[in-house]
C-alpha cells in the first residue's frame, strides 16, 4: 500500500477515486505544525534563527491518523498543494511524522484528473527546500511585526488592535486614497450639449481657434456666450472618416484577475471567489464521476499547457469555424511584478464539461463561477473582435463638433463572451452639405473625487505595487474588516477612524512597514530565497535588529492617545462618573462603571446635530423578579424584553416562542429547544445544566461510522458543500456521500 498526503478531504476523496484500493489518501486538513500562539516561538541567538514550530491540541489527532498509515506504507507521496505553502505543508508533515522530508517523493500537479495524478506520480521529486525556506522566512517575518508591533499599538492606541507587514501597507494604501478624497476642491465646468438632424449627439471641440476639452468652459457667463454665439452659427458636414479597429482578446485568469471580474461581474467577495474556486479545483460532480473541473486558483502566471492549447484550439475551430481561430495560438505574458507562484493561468482541465452541461451538476454558485473561467480561456484563444469607427465633423464659423459612431463587423471572441456594446451608427451624410442643430443647451458641472477603492479594485492595486502575492489578497481584506478598520458600504471600502489613528502613528514611527515598497521589495526578496539567491536567516536578522531598535523607542518615546477623560458629569442610569473615551469610531462618552454600566452618549462634531434615539417601546408585559415595566429590546439575535429597572434588575426573556426540534437529545433523550445567547443560537436539551449536550445545528436520527463514537449528525454547509457533521467528534462527511 502507498500512501498519498494532501491538504483537503475534498482532493482526498477526489484522488482516492482515481488511484483505487493500491492506495491510501489522507488529508492534513492544512499545516500540521506552526508557530505557537501563546508566545513569540523565535529563537534568536549567536547560533542565528530558530523557530520553534510545534503541533497544536486541535492537529494531534490528525497527525496520529496520518503517522499510523505511515508505518503501514510502503511509499509515502507528499501532494500537498504546488506553492510554497503547500511545499512547506509537506515539510512540516514529514517532521512531524519523524521523516526525512527530503527523502519522501514529492508530487504536484496542477489540475486534479487522473491524467494529471498518474502523470505526477511518475515523475515524482524531492521537496524543495529552497521554497521551504522562502515560507519560512514569510511565516517569521509575518510572526515578527505581528507580535511585537500589535501589543505597541493596543498599549498606545487602542486594546485589541493589530499591526502586520502586508496588513499595514494596504491600510495605507487605503488611506492614501481617503486623504485624497478629502483633500478634493470641486471645479466648475459647463458643457455644450448639442444635437444636430438626425438625431447625432455631438461634442464640441474647438471655439474661436482654440480647442475645446471637458474643463474649458469654468463659467456660466462663457458658457451662455458661446452658446449664443453657436445658435446664430450655419453649420455644414466637414471631414467624415471611417477606420477599423480591433479589439483585442484577454488572457485567461490569474488569482487577481478572477477576483477582480467575479467581484464586478458576479458581485462576489474575493473570499467567496476563493471558496468557489476551491470547491472546483478539489472536485465536483461531473459526467464522469468526481473530478477537479479548473487548475489550481492561487496562481500569478499566464502560461497554459501546450496539450490545452491544442484542445482548446480545436474547439473554436469545430464549435466556431475556421474564421474564429488564429493562424497561430496566442501567448500571453505576465508584466506585473514577480509572477513566481505557480505554472499555469486558471483554465477548465476538461472543455468537454461546458458550461451548459455543467449547468446540470454544479449549485448556483459554482457555475457562475466556472462559466466565467470556462469562457475567459476559451475566448483567450479566439479572433479579436473587429469594429468599424465613423468620425464625422460639422464645422460653424467659430466652433467646430465632432460626432462618433462604430459598428461591430466581426464579432470574434465576442462570440463566446457577448458583449453589452450596442453599435452606435451615424446616419450616411456627405460631405460639404448643410445640417442644422435640432436641439442645444448649455449644463453646469463639478469635477467629481477619486472613487474610493472596491475590493476589485484594491487588489488590481496591491497586484501593481507587488505587495502580496495570490494567496494573499483576499484574506488581507477579510482580516482588515475583522480588525475593523476597514467597512464595506455599497462595495466601496470605507476606513475607519482607528484606522487613521494606526496609520498615522506607524507613518511616523514605523515608516518601512506602511511602505509599499519596502513590502514589494520584501516580495522580491522572498521570491530570490525561492530561488537560492539569499540565505533566509540573513534576510530576517536584517530585518529583526533594526526592526526590534524601533519597537525598543516607541515603548518610551511614543505618546499615548489612549482616551478617559474625567467630565464632571454623572451617568443618568447608575450615578457613577462619565468620561470621554476613545474607540474604533472615533470618541464617544461612556459610564465609568464599565460593565455593569454600558450607558453610552454620542460626540458631537461641530455643527453636527444629535441623533435622536429611539422610542422605548414598553410591552404589557411585568417583570416576573421585580414588577417593573418590561421593554422592547434589539439584540445580535433579534428583538427580547428587559427590565425597565436594569442595571438593578437584569431580567430578560425572549420573544420568540421556544422551537422544539422533533429530534431527542442525543444524550438523555429529552427534549431539544432552540437557544440563543451572547455566543449565537444552539440547539441544548431541556435538562440543562444535568444534561449538557448542545450542537449549534440541529441533529438529525443519522449517526457518525468513525470507530468509536457514534455521535448524532447534523446536517450543515461546509466551504459551499452539503455535510454532514459530526455533533460529538466533528467528523464530516459529504451529504452526497450519506444518502
């Protein structure tokens, strides 16, 4: 028996299916070793850098399982995923199982099919500890800000706040963008907006020898002089010009760019693009069973394999006909900075599986998702598309028009992508004839600020400046939104008032981190350990010691803008003092008796009205310890009634009639009622507290195969898939799977 070591129990499943009862496939479920959480786990000393990577509780399980197939094997293949994460994934797998790493085969490969495992199976290598090193020295430099920058700045700032090498540079970059936009003046312009017979918009582009562009008229007074002058003008048809021009194909994706189009064309989040994308690449149903339906998604590279090429060609050729089809493939290059990730762009790993036959086997989500990959590629590889563009001049004595039009006379790669571009055709005139103006006006405008970045448009920027690499992107967003520096409104990213707080201080004190370059020039320098050109422990001492010298400063050098200002004023609710405190929001007055007291007021900003609470809605209802009024109150988990008498009285009830499931308690057998509490809702038996089971889904009558346990399953969604989970061990197993 040989065994196969992957990261997901998706792929595990997917592979096991292809490669039959010859072998074992197991999942690490991701790192099997990492650096401790509760403390810094970097040893540093004469003897250079060492970390102190250890198995955490909740992956000892996990590695016992993988460590009993081990012994049972007669080869063990690392196939963790072919990045520098998963080539140290595989690292830390063999040391925790007690193996040479270097002596284990190390396969990669690209799509999950069984062409492409067969394939990796028999050209097996070594891992590489090059790439190791290159994620190591990541991890540490990661470890490194994160640990001793955060406490800096929850100790002057705020408690709970974090800072990160990539983390910090992109809040940076956000709010570059919010200082440009306050910093905006608005000007004035005025545009002429005419139309000539026939119905021809037209853009006026020279008045009185001089020409005409968006800005040029500041005023009202110049604008009704030049339309007076216009309206008394005899207009004739000048030049007419007409020219082709193409519109060329794109490439297919890369991590960026699918995040990007999902984003503006599906309004998906780069963290749900991602989830999706996994799902696809690890295995779906198909026609012919389970299989990985794109490449692998976290790439930087626009290659595409020659045997691709040649399919997909032959495609448009059979599918489109011969005028679709280039004379010779099309060969896409990656400019942006430091493509070093991986091997192929994203692309379908079977084009007979198409979107319309997809439709039948893939939810909602996915086959969006894939048809946008699935067309892309295909359209990569086709024509581009032609237009035919008319220009045609109407000339007055002091003001000149121009009126555009086009036409699309071959379609190309739009065949398979469509397009929302509806020709615009001038009616046929001649030159030297006389036209009138049908309709003209004159409108006041004001330049408009930078629009603030979308998460599309924030990775397009953080791809151009080098910072970060694919896998990246979107966990960097989500970890900014967690840290709550950053709100997403009407899909534009929106600072907020901590966030300048943080930024300012690392600006003046820790200028390297927030600098885009320097994190681009780190990228760079990752990418040359990756390929043997630095030593890894150089680079991060580099970094330390000077890096330490400054955290070492701030501790005594930096003000604290930490907020409790005394006001002399006493809480209305409990009599204890107010002060004026500091949040994420920016300052806000609160009761010093702080839990128990949560009274809050708003700040108000000059010439900022106050905001009028709400109505306490009082119920019929008295308060069952107390005998005072209950009232209305919204929570995390809907509206409930509370004491009128609270801080005194603290009784609440819901207002929702207690749910009953039809299921018993896996345990005693009694009853199971739908909870809620300051952690979310949960499914607990009646017997509470003698009876402590509680799930947060609700059991079903199935129960978990894994030895030994035999615990209730309960139905749930799981990285976009149906599963069944395990109440008691946690076990998972795909819906489809059960029934």
């Amino acid at each position: 028996m040989d065994l196969i070591i992957v990261e997901s129990p998706a792929k595990a499943k997917t592979i096991k299916n292809f490669l039959g009862k010859g072998y074992e496939v197991i999942a690490s479920k991701g790192h099997v070793r990492d650096l401790p959480k509760s403390k810094f786990g970097i040893k540093i000393d004469e003897n250079g850098i060492t970390p102190e990577y250890s198995i955490s509780k909740e992956n000892k399980s996990k590695v016992k399982d993988i460590l009993t197939l081990a012994k049972k094997a007669d080869t063990i293949y690392i196939a963790t995923d072919e990045d520098r994460e998963g080539e140290a994934i595989g690292w830390h797998i063999a040391h925790a199982i007690k193996k040479d790493p270097e002596s284990l085969p190390r396969i990669v490969f690209h799509e999950i099919t069984k062409t492409a495992i067969n394939k990796a199976l028999e050209e097996a290598k070594s891992i590489d500890m090059k790439m190791v090193n290159a994620q190591q020295t990541r991890r540490l430099l990661d470890r490194m800000v994160g640990y001793k920058l955060s406490p800096l700045l929850s100790s002057k700032i705020q408690k709970g706040l974090s800072g990160g090498r990539v983390q910090s540079s992109t809040l940076k970059i956000i709010i570059d963008k919010e200082r440009e936009i306050k910093a905006f003046i608005p000007v004035e312009y005025w545009s002429i907006d005419t139309i000539f017979k026939k119905d021809i918009d037209s853009t006026l582009v020279k008045f009185d020898e001089q020409k005409m562009d968006k800005l040029s008229i500041t005023n009202k007074k110049d604008a009704d002089h030049i339309m007076a002058t216009i309206e008394k003008e005899k207009f004739t048809i000048g030049a007419i010009e007409t020219k082709n021009r193409k519109t060329s194909t794109q490439p297919p994706f890369m991590t960026s760019t699918l995040q990007q189009s999902a984003s503006s064309r599906l309004s998906m989040t780069p963290k749900k693009t991602m989830m999706v994308a996994q799902s696809l690449y690890e295995g779906v149903k198909t026609p012919n069973g389970v299989s990985g339906v794109i490449t692998y998604m976290r790439t930087d590279s626009l290659n595409i394999a020659k045997e691709a090429i040649e399919a997909v060609r032959e495609k448009i050729s059979n599918e489109f006909g011969e005028k679709y089809l280039p004379k010779k493939e099309k060969v896409y290059t990656k400019t942006a900075k430091g493509a070093q990730e991986a091997h192929e762009a994203i692309r379908p790993t079977m084009l007979e599986f198409t979107p319309a036959i997809a439709e039948k086997f893939l939810k909602s989500d996915e086959i969006r998702l894939y048809r946008l990959i699935y067309n892309r590629f295909v359209a990569s590889q086709m024509m581009d598309a032609q237009f035919e563009l008319q220009n045609i001049i109407f000339k007055g004595q002091k003001s000149e028009f121009k009126a555009s039009g086009r036409k699309l006379v071959f379609d190309g790669f739009y065949k398979i992508m469509g397009t929302d571009d509806k020709d615009k055709l001038l009616p046929t005139l001649k030159e030297g004839d006389n036209i009138d103006i049908q309709n003209i006006k004159n409108e006041q405008h004001f330049t408009e600020p930078p629009a603030r970045y979308s998460e599309a448009s924030l990775i397009k920027k953080l791809e151009a400046e080098g910072i970060g690499r694919p896998s990246t992107y979107a966990p960097t967003i989500s970890t900014l939104q967690a840290r709550m520096y950053i709100e997403i409104e009407k899909r534009q990213i929106v600072p907020t008032k901590i966030a300048f707080t943080v930024t300012e201080m690392l600006e003046e004190h820790f200028s390297d981190i927030v600098d885009a370059s320097f994190t681009a020039n780190m990228e760079e320098t990752l990418d040359e350990i990756a390929e043997g050109k630095h030593e890894w422990e150089k680079v991060l001492l580099e970094f330390y010691e000077p890096f330490m010298e400054k955290i070492a400063k701030g501790k005594t050098d930096i003000k604290s803008l930490k907020l409790a200002k005394p006001l002399g004023r006493e809480c209305p609710e409990c009599g204890e003092e107010l002060l004026l405190r500091g949040g994420r929001y920016g300052n806000f007055i609160a009761c010093s008796g702080f839990p128990k007291c949560k009274y809050t007021e708003q700040v108000l900003e000059e010439g900022e009205e106050p905001k009028e609470k709400a109505p306490v809605e009082v119920s019929d209802e008295k308060c069952e310890k107390c005998g005072s009024d209950m009232i209305v109150k919204m929570g995390r988990n809907g509206k409930f009634l509370a004491c009128s008498g609270y801080p005194k009285c603290k009784t609440t009830k819901s207002l929702e009639a207690v749910k009953e499931s039809k299921i018993p308690c896996p345990e005693c057998g009694g009853k199971l009622m739908f909870r809620t509490s300051k952690r979310g809702a949960f499914w607990g038996c009646e017997h509470y507290p003698k009876c402590k089971f509680i799930s947060k889904f609700e059991p079903t009558e199935e129960k978990c195969e894994e030895k030994d346990c035999g615990g209730a399953l309960a139905r749930r969604t799981y990285r976009n898939k149906e599963v069944y989970e395990c109440t008691k061990c946690k076990n998972r197993t795909p819906f489809e799977e059960k029934e």
